[in-house]
C-alpha cells in the first residue's frame, strides 16, 4: 500500500513539474518579427533623369508561390528539404512588402510623374509586375546564406504588352548568421536589383523617346 502511495505521489509531482516546464516554456519563448526596410540613395548618375518621364506607373503586389506565401521566415536545407521557424516570422508577408519597397524606391528618385501601389480616380499607362520565386535561407553545413530569386515586368497598363524583364537568382553569403542580418541582406539585393531595374527604364524610355522624335 505503501509502495502504491508513494507511486501516486511521484506521479503527481512528475505530473506538476511537467505543467510548469511547459507553462515556462510557451511563456519564455516569444516570437521574433523581422521587416524587409531600406532607404533608398541615388548615388549613381545613371538613375537620375533630368525631367520625370510624363507617366503614371502602378505597382502590383508580387506573386509567390504558396511556398513562400507565410509570415513564417522559411529555412532550406537542399533541394529536397526546407522547414518554417516558428518564432522567427516576418512582420508583413514579403509579397507586400517588396512590392511597396519597389514603388518606394522609383517614387523616390522622381523618374516617372507618379509611380505608387494603388490609383483611385486615375488609370496609370504603366505598371509593374513580377514574382518572388524564392526568399529564403540557406543552412547547410558549412554554408548559411540569404537567396532572393524574383522576375519584374514593366509592361503597359491596358494592352498587357511586356515591355521590360528584369530576372536576378541572388545566393549572398552570411560569414556570421544573425536572422537581423538575414533580413539586411536581403533588403540589400532588393535595393541593387530595383536600382538595376530602373537603369533598364530610364534606357528605355529615353530610347523611346528618341525613335518617337525621329518619326
């Protein structure tokens, strides 16, 4: 009877320290927010337009695939294998973000009338479009790294024509992991790919202009 007791007694107190390792756990643990964020800075002449080209351009929320469709910060082990942190999110779903990161960025350095995410009462001539293929980080064994894939288009707003492609597949190395410097890498290649996807539009629209001179 006795030998019962103390079985029951163990248990209880098994039973107790268990509830309260959990309760200490759940309460410990708290998730970590992380945001896509750059300033933009022209630098550079090549992006810089003497007078803004007389067009109004909408930029589209990127697509992505259900993959890389969460808050969740997704972590890739090889081809084959990937998981989800679970205290490790972002703050806002990339999609977003990079698309209003874009339309920051080009409204910014003034080379169109307007470039912005949504027009109400107007109807923009251009927008821009694009996927997110992949935003992620790499953890293999010797090699941790940020990978940023992603397609944007200009194309014209009513006939659908694409007009422009910028494509890049960017993997940049993190000699020191910290998720605050994951997150600062990868707003680093945004903000070089935008500027390189701006080079591409000043080209293009000053050669335009120039054919419709001639004609």
């Amino acid at each position: 009877m006795r030998l019962l007791h103390t079985i029951k007694a163990i248990s209880i107190v098994l039973f107790i320290i268990f509830i309260a390792y959990s309760c200490w756990t759940r309460t410990s643990i708290q998730p970590q927010y992380y945001i896509l964020d750059y300033l933009p800075v022209l630098r550079d002449s090549t992006l810089a337009v003497a007078k803004p080209f007389p067009f109004k351009v909408q930029v589209q929320t990127m697509k992505i695939p259900r993959t890389f469709d969460r808050v969740s910060i997704v972590v890739r082990y090889s081809a084959h294998r990937l998981d989800y942190y679970r205290y490790n999110l972002w703050a806002i779903r990339p999609q977003i973000t990079i698309s209003d990161l874009i339309a920051d960025h080009i409204a910014r350095f003034g080379i169109f009338k307007n470039c912005q995410r949504e027009f109400l009462d107007e109807r923009p001539d251009y927008e821009i479009i694009g996927t997110i293929e992949a935003i992620e980080k790499f953890d293999h064994e010797a090699f941790i790294a940020a990978h940023l894939a992603m397609k944007l288009y200009l194309r014209t707003y009513d006939g659908y024509e694409n007009l422009l492609i910028h494509e890049f597949d960017r993997v940049e190395e993190l000699p020191v992991f910290q998720m605050e410097l994951f997150a600062q890498k990868l707003s680093d290649i945004i903000e070089e790919e935008v500027n390189h996807f701006i080079r591409k539009m000043i080209i293009y629209f000053n050669e335009n202009s120039i054919q419709t001179n001639l004609k």
